[in-house]
C-alpha cells in the first residue's frame, strides 16, 4: 500500500455521559427521594469498564429556596457518589427540587 492510498484517522475523545435513573418524576413529600446515576458511563471506555474510573458531582435547587433545605432548614449536602438517598419525611413540602449530575472520568482530571 503507497501512503496516498491511506487515510488518517482521528479519534475524538467523547464526554462522559451522566444519566439519572427514572428522570422527572412526582412524589408526595413524605416519600424518600433515591437518586440513581450508576448508569451513567464514559463512551471511550470498553464495555466492562464504562463506570469504573467516573467521579460524581450532584447539585440541587429549589423554586423557593436558595439551595435545597430540609424540614429542619439545614442545607441538603450530597455525597459524590453514582447512587444518593434523602429519607421520607424530610423534605419541605410544596417545592420543584431541580437535581443535576455532573460526571467526569477521574483519569482525565
């Protein structure tokens, strides 16, 4: 094969992909709240390998407060973890809570 008779390819190195279990939902505010972002996955890696390197980073809002708070007023902190959950009976009642997943893969940090 001469080299005009080859072609170049490159390869673009692709973000990766945050998923949130069950998406937009209601629940009654005195429902626990399961977050669920293990599906999330880094489209580079091989198939068995897609989660293992990703780092989590969850934030929440509220349409009535600044940041999320508890019955009690304390801030709702989040774990950086793929999988998060707040008890039932715990949430104030009456609100949109607006809870975004940012993942990154920890070897390209």
């Amino acid at each position: 094969m001469c080299i005009r008779d080859r072609v170049r390819l490159n390869a673009l190195i692709s973000n990766p992909v945050a998923w949130i279990e069950g998406g937009s939902r209601s629940i009654g505010s005195n429902q626990g709240i399961l977050l669920d972002g293990s599906l999330s996955h880094d489209p580079d890696q091989s198939e068995g390998n897609r989660n293992s390197e990703l780092s989590y980073s969850w934030s929440c809002s509220s349409n009535i407060s600044k940041g999320c708070t508890f019955l009690n007023e304390y801030l709702i902190s989040l774990p950086s973890s793929a999988i998060v959950s707040l008890p039932s009976g715990t949430i104030k009642p009456k609100q949109v809570l607006s809870f975004t997943l940012k993942v990154t893969n920890q070897k390209d940090n």
